[in-house]
C-alpha cells in the first residue's frame, strides 16, 4: 500500500516515535512524505520515504494531487488543531479529497494505532480493488 506521512510542525516529534514505534509495519510498504517530515523519519528510522517539498512549499498539494490520482491508500496526518502555522500544510484541503476519495486518514496518535494495527491485520485491503 501507498502511506503518506504528514505532521504540522509542533507533531513532527510524535510522528517520528510512531514511525520507530511501527517501523517493522511501515518498512512492508510504500512511503511519502512532506519535505521535512520525510527528512526527520528517514533520519530517525532508516525507512525508505520519498520526500516531496515541504508543507510550506506546496509538498502537502503534491500528496493530495496523488491522492487524487488514487495513488495514496492510506494517510497519517498528525496535525495541531489549536495552533498550526499559516505555512503548515492546510488540513481542510487534505481532508476534503480523503472523503471524496474514501482513503482512511489518521489525524491523531489515537486514529493512527487504530489504522496501523488495521493495516497490519489486512483489514484496508479492500482497498486494492478500487484501482
């Protein structure tokens, strides 16, 4: 499956222990990410990750533009709800195309264990037949 990774800036830290946390899970798929979040995980846990451009630089619009493309199946976005920065990826827009594309995304640890134990068990391979 397709994983993207996204985190606003103050949750880049939580999304890096659970790519440590769910390292032997993530390793059997395939990997993107925003420019710096990709850099800080691939750094952290020796994971293979393409790096698109930063939040700030357009790499979120480059993820949804894949995901549009029904080339994403499954997105872990960690974002800050109180204080995201006006250049920090825009979260209305990533979740608006997850709804109309049905791809499962996580916006906390919370929904992010629950996915990530749902994509280990195969529960999301429903998914391939929609391609």
């Amino acid at each position: 499956m397709n994983i993207a990774l996204i985190a606003h800036d103050s949750k880049k830290e939580l999304m890096v222990q659970f790519c440590i946390a769910y390292s032997g899970i993530l390793s059997k798929h395939s990997l993107c990410a925003t420019g710096t979040t990709g850099k800080i995980i691939t750094e952290a846990t020796g994971l293979q990750v393409q790096r698109y451009l930063s939040g700030a630089q357009g790499g979120a619009e480059q993820i949804v533009a894949r995901i549009s493309c029904n080339e994403i199946d499954v997105i872990f976005f960690f974002r800050d709800p109180i204080s995201a920065k006006a250049t920090e990826p825009n979260d209305v827009n990533i979740l608006r195309v997850c709804d109309v594309r049905t791809i499962p995304v996580a916006t906390n640890i919370a929904t992010g264990e629950a996915l990530i134990h749902a994509l280990e068990r195969g529960d999301l391979d429903w998914r391939e037949n929609l391609k």
